[in-house]
C-alpha cells in the first residue's frame, strides 16, 4: 500500500471510529490458543505484513497470518519483537540467551555484561534493549552485532533500560533518576541526543515503552495522587494525558503507529481491558469488534501497525487465554458507508467515553 493509499485509509478509519457506537470496526484472527487463564501463549510484536512475534507453549515464535495462520518455532524461549523483514528478537536457544532469528539462521547479540534484555528491532536491523553487570541496568543499541549503550551517562542513571528503537535509531525507554527514587521515560539518539520525558508529577515515576518513526513515544506516568494514567509524548517531549475510561485510574500505553493510534490497557474495577486511543477518543476495544465476534474479552493491546492491525491477548467465553489479530474491515474489504462515516464525524459521540 502507497503512503497516499495509506494516509486516505488511516482517515477513513478515524472516520468509521466516529460514525456509531455500534459500528463493525474490527474483525478478528484467532492467531493461537492455550488453555486456561495462565496458559503460555502471549503475541508481542506485529510488522506491517501481519506478522507477529510471540512466545507459545515455552518456545519463541513467529506467526503469519497473511491467508491463513501459520507458526514457526524458532526454537526454546521468548520472541520479543519482530521487523518488516520478519526477523525477531528475543531470548531463544538454551541458556535463554539474547539472539535475533532471521530464516533459519541464529545470532547471539554480544555484550561485555552479566546478562541481556532485547526489546525491539528496527527494519535496519538495529536492536534496542539492556546489558546487566553487577547489579545495574545499561540501555543498549546493537548495530551490526556491536554493542553500543545508549549515551544516557549525562543524566546520571543508575540503570536504564532500552524498550523500542525507531526507523532513526532513537531508542526510548527508562531510567533511574534522583539516585534511583523516581523512575522516567527517555529517548536516545544514536548521535548522542538525549530528551528526558518528565511524567505528571516530578516526585512520581514515568516510563516510555514505545516510539514511532517520528518520535511520538508512549507509556505510563504516576499521579500525585497514585494513579497511574496512559501518556502521549509528542516530538517536542510536550506532554498528552490520555488519562483512563470514566472511573479508572490506572492504564498503560504499550504501543503506537505512525498515524499517533496507541493502544494498551486498562486495569481498571471492573477488570482488565485493552484500548486504542485515536482522534483524540479513548475507546475500549471490546465495543469496537464485529458484532459476531462473541464470547471474547480483550484484556490486553501489545503492539499496532500503520494499517491499524492490533495484536491483542484475549480470554474466550471458557476462560482460555488466546492470542488475536484485530483487523479494520476496510482491510477485509468491508468498508463502512462514506455518507455515514461523515455523518458521524460531524456529530457528537454517543456510546464512548472521551478520555479524562
């Protein structure tokens, strides 16, 4: 899909989100299954192929779901995150160890710590994530298979954790401010260009999880008063609550696409629930699927792609857990009716909650 072809769908999409709360929006894939609530099978990362990285009964894995749903074991372990070229990272092979997996070929990520953490790759094949050494975190950015830490000594952590890199090479995550009693969120350049994202309270922790291609990150920020809230920070660090559903005080931004639609979850007095906030709206999930989808909770949202696919953990009417691929009906070939969609976004929003 052009970027023009793509740019005209993610409006239309926007659109359909405003049109009615009893709108078809998503479709659903049901990419893999366990059984019972704490089965192991979690999706963790989508490309924009559909593909999708994950861990399933103790292995790491990888998913395609374009015309039907096929999975690869990579072999013992995690797959973390997943590129365009469908190469993922995670913790594969005995021992657990940091590696990528492209074809049918391994490769350990070296380091000169104790231990690693991988959290993403970019379509260049630079790899963000954590080196240990006694007892201390490092953000790191490998390239090439180099270890390279993340130019934080500026900010004077104590430990740092590298989560999502971009297209660029930035990589955001976390570190340890005020000697290691307040948590916040950051974004690194790979030419040593460092931004510290404040939370909502400065006595009160932060943590980016995720970066687009043009430096929006997301994640999590504390309240004065506990709570904690899903934020937005734009390119310029400036600051978006996205605040909770009506009556919830703790959600969590896990990721977001190029178009600014992040999603994650709510954990919330009723339960757990994932979101996806776009236009300016909080919505949950649940109220945005085919009304034949039945039985289904979406309890969390883990990664989106610039065509609006969500990767979603899931529990089904028996109580097993699943893992599902939330696909917009434009891609089905479903579109909704124009005249409606702009019907709807000249009108106020009836059925969704806006976000505080």
């Amino acid at each position: 899909m052009t970027s023009n072809r793509l740019a005209i769908f993610i409006g239309a999409f926007s659109l359909i989100l405003g049109a009615s709360a009893h709108a078809v929006v998503f479709t659903i894939t049901d990419v893999a299954q366990g059984i019972g609530l704490s089965a192991d099978v979690e999706g963790l990362d989508l490309n924009e192929s559909g593909q999708i990285a994950g861990t399933h009964d103790g292995n790491a894995v990888r998913w395609d779901t374009f015309g039907g749903v096929t999975e690869t074991v990579l072999g013992t372990g995690r797959g973390v995150g997943i590129n365009d070229s469908g190469t993922v990272v995670g913790y594969i092979g005995a021992g657990y160890s940091t590696q990528s997996f492209s074809g049918t070929t391994s490769n350990t990520l070296s380091h000169t710590g104790s231990g690693s953490y991988v959290g993403a790759i970019n379509n260049s094949g630079q790899i963000a994530g954590t080196v240990y050494n006694n007892g201390t975190g490092e953000a790191t950015r490998w390239a090439d298979d180099i270890s390279t830490g993340a130019p934080l000594a500026e900010l004077g952590p104590t430990y740092s954790e590298g989560l999502d890199i971009n297209a660029s090479g930035t990589i955001a995550g976390h570190y340890e401010a005020n000697g290691g009693s307040v948590q916040r969120g950051f974004r690194a350049t790979s030419n040593g260009d460092v931004v510290t994202l404040d939370g909502l309270d400065s006595n009160q922790g932060a943590r980016a999880n995720a970066i687009n291609d043009n430096n929006v990150t997301v994640g999590w920020a504390q309240t004065a008063g506990g709570d904690t809230h899903a934020i937005l920070w734009e390119a310029n660090g400036d600051l978006v609550d996205l605040g909770a559903l009506s009556g919830e005080r703790w959600s969590y931004a896990q990721d977001v696409n190029n178009y600014g639609q992040a999603i994650g979850y709510v954990d919330g007095l009723s339960g757990i629930y994932a979101f996806l906030f776009s236009g300016g709206m909080f919505y949950d999930l649940n109220t945005l699927l085919d009304p034949g989808a039945t039985g289904w909770t979406i309890e969390r949202a883990n990664a989106i792609n610039d065509l609006g696919q969500i990767l979603v953990d899931a529990l089904d009417i028996n109580g097993n857990r699943h893992v599902l691929l939330l696909t917009p009906d434009q891609l089905n070939g479903v579109p909704m009716p124009m005249p409606l969609a702009l019907l709807g976004a000249g009108l106020a929003l009836i059925g969704f909650r806006r976000y505080d």
